[in-house]
C-alpha cells in the first residue's frame, strides 16, 4: 500500500498509504480513504486508508499484546532501535522533506530543518533510554531502606498536529519507546504522509510488532472516544488547540489517565528601547514567519516600547515586503501557502477586524490571488485594545504591533492573555531579562532569540497552553510511573 508523490519539482517513491497494525500495512476495515492535498495547488496528493473506530481498538489491541515484552526489553535495545531510526530519518532527508513540503506546504528549506530538529528526539531518546534511573535510600528513622523504581506507564494513544509532522511525532514516539511504552498514533488527516512514511523507516529499523501502531482518520473524534474508553490505555498524549485539549482531558478523567497536553499559544514578543535592532529584528522575523506563522510557538503579540517602535516596524517591514510568496517545493520561496482556506479566511479577518478597530495597516493585509491558499505577509502597527488579534491564535503571517511605555506595561499586556506557552524578550539588560524570566506567565521564554525548541530542553506551557513537557529528561519522566518499595533494615536483628 504506497504510492508516489510529487509535483514538477520533487517526486518521493514509496510513500506508505495504509493503516499500520500489528507490524503490518493494510486498509481500513471499511475500505474507506480520505484524500490528501497539496495547499499550494490543491491537487489530490495521496488518498489514505481512512480507519474506523474499529481500526482504533485493533491497533489498540496490538499495542496491548505487545506491551509486556516491550516494557522487558532491554533499555539497550529500545535504545538501539531509536539510534537506527535516527539514522534512516536522515538517511531519508530530501524524501521526508519533499513529502512534508507536498503536503503541508512550508518550504523544502524550512522542511529540512524539521527534519534535522525531529530527527534529534529520536537521538536524545535513544540516549536517555539507557539512564533512566531509580533511588535508594535508607528511611529517616533508620528502620528500613526505601527502593524508588520507574517502569513505563503502559500503551499511550498519541494525537499529532498538521504543522510540524514529522516532529510531533518524534517528539512524542521517541519517549514513549525509549520509556517502554507501546503506542497508538493519530497523526492529522491533513499531513498524514510524512507520519507515515516515518513509520515505514521505523519497520525498516527492526520495530518489533504492536510496538507502534499508526491509524490516519478523517473523523478523529469517532476513533478517539473508544481507545481513551479502553481501560487498557494508560497515557494520553495530545498536541493541538486548546478546546480540543480540554474535551480530552474531560474524556480522560474517567479512565484518570496519564495526559500530557501541549495546547494552543499567544506568544508575547518584547522589544525593549535597549534592544539591539539587528537582532531583535532577524529574530522576530524567526519567531512569527518560521513555519508561514502556523506554529504555536509563533509570535502572536508584538510589544515594542516607544523609544524603538518606529525605527523596529521600519526594519522589520522592510523584511517582510521583502518576501517571495510561493509554492514550497519552488527555489528562492520565504512563505508558502496557509493549510486551507479557512486558515486564509482566519487570518483575512483577524487583519480587517483590527484595522476596523483603528490599527494602521503597513503592509500586506490581502488574499493572494493565485492558485492555492495563500495569504500576503503582513505588518500591522498600533494595534487597539480589544482587537480580535490580540485574543486570538493566528496562525498566520501577520504581525501585530502594539507599543508600550514601561517595563510594567509591558509586562502587563504580555501576560493578559488565557495562554503561557512560550514568550519572547529583547533586551541588552541582565537584570530586565532575569526579571521578565521570573515574571512572565510562561513556560518557555526566549531572550534575544527568536526560536526556543531543542530536543534536549522541557518544551511546555502554563496556564491554558497545556500540561507536561516533552523533550528532556523530564520529558521520559511522562511516560514513567513511579513505585515505591520498603524494605527492613537490613542490620536489624
């Protein structure tokens, strides 16, 4: 079950197109498929196996069996499968890129960074696979001694997002199999492909059967509900907006399941008059077009102080009218195409709300008129309270622009806001920057820097952004349980 996808650019041979259960490809059980399209054009890329709640539990059923030998596996051998598909990943770079570019529509070059950034949770993984650790220590009144264990938690059922395919779900399989755990995976029926062939490179590395099970659907809902029912579950993990999130936590707490949530953002980006304005400038261009703004760790807010707005809006507009819009596969593109249309059609009316409400529109603000779904980059500046922009998740290429007279303000605007996943700060002060670190309502901060994630460092937010962290160690620890055992004194009488 694979098929060739491609454009008059790049063309991948071999992309798997099938449901994988138990170690093997096969349709759904209906026969059903779902199409798989190129924004950028359109056009049917793939038709994929399109499971059903049944397919759901045969996949759980799979991940269940295969559990006890799993968990028994030698941490070296877990660490080891890890190590090769890391290999094949990158053995496989131009393939992944041109099948995650098709279908997701970002450009080749940005698709081969995600490649290299996802690549390394099955890097870091497999090495934290053979550290996972335990304790031992003699009890406080010196009656006994306490053994803390770690074991995994148990079959994880793991939902992915459409904008980074390949590294939500390196992010989230790479620590449940460097833990133990056997697993279940969604990936999103927008950009199923890169997950799938992901999955194909893993067979290819020696995945022992049901270790890892993968199940694209078009009705994400109908497949959740039986597998988060199924008492044989154990751990939830879900990347995506945050009333989806919630629904899941509502569904997992009658099972009271393990759950990491990274949900939805509103990143705050500071510039502060100290700022250097080169960097602060490249930086934020980083922070909000990376991914054509479709990232959750994408600037949403733009906060900048008095004193350097002008000169900061002149800078960073002059950047962005810079910008070729294209297809992704397309030499020299800086943004490709929104997912839908109604990414185009969120973004189209954030932009007219907030100019209605009195900001200045610099640049941009309008549909691209050609084939596929398209928005122009856009900058808008003095943004007014109450705007629909500063509330909202874009996910889009638009700045918003709203200038700030004090630290305290600033502070102020940066954290009234439901969500706390990441934020960014400008400043050639060490004492602003520790004190924004302590103040900001965030789980990850950026200063003078306008990406944050790294395979090695807790990704994760606070507030409405979500529970958990993935990457790290503390990453592992979410798909451990911990078990405590007392022993007698072993030099009583």
């Amino acid at each position: 079950m694979t098929t060739t996808v491609g454009d008059e650019h790049v063309s991948v041979t071999g992309v798997p197109t099938g449901l994988f259960i138990g170690g093997s490809w096969r349709p759904a059980s209906g026969g059903a498929t779902f199409d798989v399209r190129d924004p950028s054009t359109g056009a049917v890329l793939a038709s994929v196996a399109d499971a059903t709640a049944e397919d759901g539990l045969r996949a759980l059923d799979a991940a269940a069996a295969a559990q006890e030998d799993w968990a028994a596996t030698a941490p070296r051998r877990r660490s080891d499968l890890l190590r090769r598909a890391f290999d094949l990943v990158h053995e496989h770079t131009d393939d992944i890129a041109a099948i995650m570019t098709l279908e997701m529509g970002k450009p080749l070059a940005e698709s081969r960074g995600e490649v290299v950034y996802g690549a390394e949770f099955l890097r870091w993984f497999s090495e934290e696979a053979v550290r996972i650790g335990g304790d031992y220590r003699t009890t406080p009144e010196g009656t006994g001694r306490g053994i803390v264990l770690k074991r995994p938690v148990g079959p994880v059922y793991a939902i992915t997002p459409w904008n980074f395919p390949l590294a939500m779900a390196t992010r989230k399989i790479a620590p449940a199999l460097a833990a133990g755990c056997t697993v279940v995976l969604k990936p999103a029926d927008l950009t199923p492909l890169t997950t799938l062939f992901l999955v194909e490179l893993f067979r290819r590395a020696g995945l022992p059967d049901g270790v890892l099970n993968v199940v694209p659907s078009s009705d994400a809902k109908a497949l959740s509900a039986p597998i988060i029912e199924d008492r044989r579950l154990r751990k939830l993990t879900f990347t995506g907006s945050t009333p989806v999130g919630s629904a899941l936590l509502k569904q997992a707490a009658d099972s009271v399941l393990k759950t990491s949530m990274e949900l939805g953002g509103n990143a705050p980006l500071l510039v502060f008059d100290d700022a250097d304005l080169d960097r602060a400038v490249d930086a934020a261009v980083q922070a909000k077009f990376r991914n054509v703004g479709e990232a959750c760790t994408a600037a949403n807010r733009f906060f900048v102080q008095e004193g350097i707005a002008d000169a900061f809006t002149a800078a960073l507009t002059e950047k962005v009218r810079a910008f070729r819009i294209g297809r992704g596969t397309e030499d020299g593109t800086d943004i490709g195409p929104l997912i839908d249309g109604r990414a185009v059609d969120k973004a189209a009316g954030l932009v007219d709300d907030a100019v209605a409400r009195g900001a200045q529109l610099v640049t941009g603000g309008e549909r691209v008129d050609r084939e596929g779904t398209f928005y122009a980059p856009t900058v808008l500046d003095d943004v007014q309270p109450g705007s629909d922009i500063l509330t909202t998740e874009i996910f889009g290429p638009v700045v918003s622009i709203t200038r700030f007279a004090t630290e305290e303000e600033g502070i102020r605007l940066a954290n009234d806001t439901e969500y706390g996943l990441v934020a960014y700060a400008f400043t050639e002060d060490v004492r602003r920057g520790q004190r924004l670190a302590e103040r900001l309502e965030t789980g990850m901060l950026g200063w003078n820097t306008g990406v944050v994630s790294n395979a090695a460092f807790p990704f994760g937010g606070v507030k409405s952004s979500g529970l958990g962290r993935e990457g790290s160690h503390e990453g592992l620890e979410e798909y451990l349980e911990t078990v405590y055992v007392l022993t007698p004194d072993p030099f009583a009488a």
